[in-house]
C-alpha cells in the first residue's frame, strides 16, 4: 500500500517524537498507535538511556494495547514508528495482534549510516519487520523524512 497524506503526516509526529527523546539524552525513535477511525490512541518515545535496553515505544505500544484494547481493535490499529521495528518490537507487535506498521526509515538504512560513520552497530541484527512477522502489512520507509531521521541518528550515533 502506498503511504497517503495521513500517513506522512502521522510520521511526522514520530519524527517529532523522535527529536524529543534525543533532546532528552535518549536514542531518537519515537511511535504512535491509531485506532481504525484515525484517533491516536497512544504515544511515546525511547527510554533507553535510563539502562533498560528494551524501553522501545514500539514495545511500550504493544503492550498498552494487549491491556487497553480488544483483538479486533487491535487487528484493526495501525502502529506509525520513525525507525522500522526491531526483532523484538515486531515480534510483540505480532503475538498481540496489531495490525499495519508504517515506518518512516527502515532497520537497513540505519545500520547503513552506522556503518559509513563507523559507528556501533545495535546487538541485535537489523531483520526486516516482514520477516520476524510476515503476517502483519508493513509499509516504508518515507522518502520524506530521510534526512530528518539520518540527521537525527547522526547527533545520536556518529562518533
């Protein structure tokens, strides 16, 4: 499916979310969860930089909504990410039921730019959603938000 104006602009508030943890001292990853009549239902960002290497919004999303939400609400929700889901992210996104992921850069961009800049790559490798999940529609990454994130990623990571 290809990424509407709704889309882009629910990316655009990961992105925000985003910017906000790396303004916070954390990693720059930031995700909303919106129900099938495009409300928000809940959103947040990385909290890593407190020790727990786990703290991703995208597992944070997963299990608010296994407690807040039906199966069918949750089937029918669309979670929007800045940074396509890690293994664990997709694999709990996947075990709870939720429906499409959209992303705005991929898991093989990042670890692209790490690598150009010499940077450490993450401890866990960067597999694509459709293959930890291949039952859950995916779509991304956003051209539009490229340079934002790798700009985002490089005040984080470039040594």
């Amino acid at each position: 499916m290809a990424l509407d104006e709704q889309d882009i602009r629910r990316l655009g508030r990961c992105v925000e979310l985003a910017r906000t943890a790396l303004a916070a001292g954390d990693e720059p990853f930031g995700s909303i969860l919106v129900d099938a009549d495009g409300r928000t239902l809940f959103e947040d960002h990385n909290h890593v930089a407190g020790g727990d290497a786990t703290a991703h919004p995208e597992l944070a999303i997963a299990l608010w909504a296994v407690s807040n939400l039906s199966p069918d609400q949750r089937a029918r929700a669309t979670v929007y990410t800045s940074g396509e889901h890690c293994p664990m992210c997709a694999a709990a996104h996947a075990w709870v039921g939720l429906g499409r992921i959209v992303f705005a850069v991929s898991g093989a961009q990042l670890v692209q730019w790490l690598t150009d800049w010499q940077a450490p790559l993450p401890p866990v490798a960067a597999l694509p959603i459709s293959t930890v999940a291949p039952g859950v529609g995916v779509d991304g990454p956003a051209q539009e938000y490229r340079d934002e994130m790798m700009d985002l990623y490089a005040a984080k990571f470039r040594p």
